[in-house]
C-alpha cells in the first residue's frame, strides 16, 4: 500500500515537474511542489538532520529525498531508516532495502549493513545469504564495525560461506578490538574454548573484563566467576563480588545464585565493601560504531 | 510488504500455551475496519495464568486513550533529547506490551522444541527487538496525536481499537492495537497492526522461514544481528 502511495507521488512530482518547467522554465519546481518542497529547495542535509532530532521525520523526508535523488548517500540511508522505522511515514521495509541498496551502491558502509541483514532476513528482500556476505565483507573492509562482528558469525554457522571458526574469531576480534561489547564478549568465549583460536584463558579474562565495563551482564558474570577462582586472572574475591552483583542486578539469574555462593565465604565488611563497589559502578559503554 | 495470511495450525505454538477451552480447533476471524480480514487463533496468543474471560472492547478503547495521553506526554520535545524520548517511550512499552505471548507466538511451534536456554535466549533478544523496534517507530515524533478512532471485539478474549496517529507533517498512520484485559484487572497488547500489517504475525511469517532452515539456533543468531543495525547517521 505505501509502496502504491510512494508510486503515486513520483507520479505526481513528476506532472508537478513538467507544468513548473512549461511556467517558469523549470526554475521555480520547489515552490509549486509545495511548502515543504520550499524547504527542501535551501535545506542541507543538516537541516534535515536537525529536523530528524527534534521528531519531525516529515521535514526530515522532504529535505533527504531531493539530495538522495541527487545522489547523496547518507540522505539515501537516513529515507531507508525512515522507511525501515516508519518515523513520518508508514513502515515499508521494501521502500528501505530500495534506498539502502542505492546508497551501499554510492558507498555507504552503514547501507550495506543494513542492506546485508535484511538480506539474512528476507526482510522486504529475497532472502539470500550469499548476497549478505558479500555486502558485509564490503562493509566490514570498509571499516563497519557491525559488520565485522556479523561477517563473523556468518562465518560461525557457514551461512553463504563455508563455515570457518579461525575466519570467524578472525572477524569477531576486529570488532572487538574496535570496542564493540558482544563481539567482546564473543572472544572471551572463544579464548576460553579455543574455539577458531588457541587457548589463552588470560586473554578471555581480558575481553570479558572489557565487555563487562561496558555494562554487559553477560561478560559481568562472567569476569566475576574468573575473579573468584582465578581464571585468567588473579584471585580478588571482592571484586569478583562487585561484578556479579552488577550482573544480578541487571537481572542475570546465574549471576545472583554466583553471588549469593561467594557472599557466604566473605565477611560483613567484605561484601559490604563489593556491594558499595557495584553501586558506585559507571559503565563505560564505547560508542566506536 | 509482508501480506496478512491466515495462521494455520502448523504455524500455531503448543498446546501447553493453551488454556481451558483453547485448543488448537479453535480459531475464531476477526474483522478490522471491515477491509481485512486478520484470521487469529484464541489459543496462540495464551498463558496459563492470569487471564480474562473478554476484553470489553470499551475499557480497551479507554486503555489505548489513557496510553497514548501518556506517550504524548513521554514525547514532549522540552522534555529532552531524541534518545530520551525514547527511552521514555520504550519504557511505556515495556510496561504495557505482553512481550512473553508475543514472543511465543511469532516463535509458533518452534517455542515447544527449544530448549530452556534456548527459550531464554530468544526472549532476551526478541524483547529487545521488539522494544528497540516500537520505540523508534512510535518515539520522538513532535507534534503528534494519536486519535482513538474505534474499538471491536476480536476474539473471545480480545478486543482491537483502532487509531489514528497524526504527525506534524505527512498522512496519518493507522495503527491498531490488540488488547486483552486480565483478572487482574491489567490490560496489556498483544500486537500491533499498522496499516493492517500485524506484527506478530509478519515476525512469525519470518521466523517460521528462518527456523525452518536453520533451527531456533538460527532464529536467535538473525535476532543478534538484527539488533546490529544501524539508525539514522549525522
């Protein structure tokens, strides 16, 4: 349905078009486009930007479209997440695969991700893995950060490639070492494991720890049970104490039953000491990506 | 755009969700706006707890009024920055979707295969999805008004109230809202139909595809990279 309404305003842009150019030599489009069209006529892709901040998707619409057509890449990905969230418009996943196919083809490594995940999908796309790897790898080598941890896990469970697990940690560690959280986490699993790598339970415990400072409860749990028995780590059963409070907290339930477990072998002042630690905790979340 | 169909047995969760008289023969058809048919089944979107005999479609409509005065409220733009209106919103949310029954539904038969921890898994990433996805579609908007336009009896247990979300530029939005009230007196969603594409039902279409294929296992790790995606850039 939106895609008939989408259709049906080209078709009217384009007779609007065609009187403008008959009256005024094609100079004054925007003016007779509308009201809107008059904004877009000045407006940068700032403005647009601005508009999209304070929640007027439809001034933000109408400002990207005109710079998408011409070509301009970020305005094409922003109308594909307009169209993909239905901020302004009715959601139309298949109006936002058109325009991020447009701007991964103009060079947008955010497109391509987001192209390659609603290919993984089907998602207002065929779905089709093959397709996906080769928007992620392009994305990945771009330096898209998401794109790295996904190619990876592509690679994890052989969808449109064959399956690698060394080409997979390969993947996931760029990502980590670039600050993203799971892939963080990712690699504490696969060092403890050895999995697609070798065996080096110091640098799980690093990778968790850097996960779990960035709030991760998973990795906080993790970190925790490490700092307990030693694992990579050297033994600090209060600070274990804080990490696993911190996880419970965000409602992780084998983490509450970890601390209640090392609680009992610490006294009042050390678990007081662990719980005023967790209080006055302040993740660091990366915003890298 | 994902059509509506119709849920058939095989798509249906198990059993076990269903309570008293619900089975998998009972499927009842609601009518929405008298355009679309939305053929949904009494037994899939079911807990055994808690739960209402009838929505009267009336204290739905009052329900979605009295959460959409509160939306607008979350989405006053001197009231903080995009990221924290949604934040608000999705708070909202949280608070008043049924994300359990909508979870299990969209996951249909595969909820009986998987395993605890699976279950776990997939609830973690599928509420965050969900979440992460209402709240940006419905958060951050400025000058909007969602206008209670109608309410109707659903199914046995459900109502549907139709709305109207008007923007401060561009065509309104229709959304419709799934409603069940129960004995607790608690109302909560169970889906959302924008204009007339349920989301439960195009999210069990895709995960019904995807596990078929690759297992829950898959439906979790295309949910992780889901979560992955990117939103508009500076």
């Amino acid at each position: 349905m939106s895609d008939m309404t989408n259709r049906s305003k080209t078709l009217r842009s384009r007779v609007i078009e065609r009187i403008a150019d008959r009256l005024t030599g094609g100079l004054c489009i925007a003016v007779l486009a509308g009201g809107l069209a008059t904004a877009a006529g000045a407006a940068s892709f700032e403005d647009g930007w601005a508009a999209f901040k304070k929640g007027d998707y439809g001034t933000a619409l109408n400002i990207w479209t005109p710079l998408a057509d011409a070509g301009d890449a970020k305005a094409m990905f922003n109308l594909g997440t307009l169209y993909d969230q239905g901020r302004g418009v009715v959601p139309s996943r298949k109006q936002a695969v058109d325009w991020w196919r447009k701007a991964a083809d103009a060079g947008s490594i955010h497109a391509a991700h987001n192209l390659a995940l609603a290919m993984i999908s089907g998602d207002g796309t065929k779905q089709d893995y093959d397709a996906a790897v080769k928007r992620l790898t392009s994305a990945a080598d771009g330096g898209s950060v998401r794109s790295q941890y996904s190619l990876g896990k592509m690679y994890e469970f052989g969808l449109g490639v064959s399956r690698n697990t060394g080409d997979a940690a390969r993947w996931i560690e760029k990502a980590a070492a670039s600050g993203f959280h799971r892939a963080q986490y990712n690699m504490g699993k696969r060092y403890r494991d050895g999995d697609g790598v070798s065996q080096d339970l110091a640098r799980a415990a690093g990778w968790f720890m850097a996960a779990a400072r960035q709030g991760y409860a998973k990795a906080q749990n993790h970190i925790g049970t490490r700092l307990a028995r030693g694992e990579g780590i050297a033994v600090d059963k209060v600070e274990a104490l804080k990490w696993l409070y911190l996880a419970a907290g965000a409602g992780h339930k084998k983490a509450a039953e970890h601390a209640e477990a090392l609680a009992q072998s610490l006294s009042d002042t050390e678990r007081q000491k662990a719980r005023t630690m967790a209080d006055s905790f302040e993740a660091a979340p990366n915003d890298v990506f | 755009m994902t059509p509506i169909g119709t849920i058939t047995a095989a798509t249906m969760p198990s059993e076990e969700l269903a309570t008293g008289t619900t089975s998998l023969k009972n499927l009842r058809i609601g009518r929405w706006l008298g355009v679309v048919a939305l053929t949904l089944t009494l037994g899939v979107l079911s807990l055994p707890t808690n739960v209402s005999a009838q929505t009267p479609p009336e204290e739905a409509h009052s329900f979605i009024q009295a959460l959409a005065a509160q939306a607008i409220e979350a989405l006053d733009p001197a009231t903080g920055t995009l990221q924290e209106r949604e934040g608000r919103v999705r708070l909202l949310l949280s608070e008043n979707l049924d994300l359990e029954r909508m979870g299990r539904f969209a996951l249909a038969s595969n909820w009986k295969k998987a395993k605890p921890d699976q279950r776990m898994e997939y609830m973690k990433l599928f509420s965050e999805f969900v979440l992460s996805t209402y709240s940006r579609q419905l958060g951050g908007y400025t000058g909007q008004t969602l206008n209670v336009v109608g309410a109707e009896k659903l199914t046995k247990r459900d109502a549907l109230v139709s709305t109207e979300i008007h923007q401060a530029s561009g065509p309104p939005i229709a959304a419709a809202w799934r409603v069940r009230k129960f004995k607790n007196g608690d109302f909560k969603i169970l889906d959302v139909v924008f204009e007339k594409l349920s989301m439960v039902q195009a999210q069990q279409e895709q995960f019904m595809s995807i596990a078929s294929r690759d297992g829950v296992d898959g439906v979790i790790q295309m949910l992780r990279l889901k979560l992955t995606k990117y939103g508009a850039q500076s």
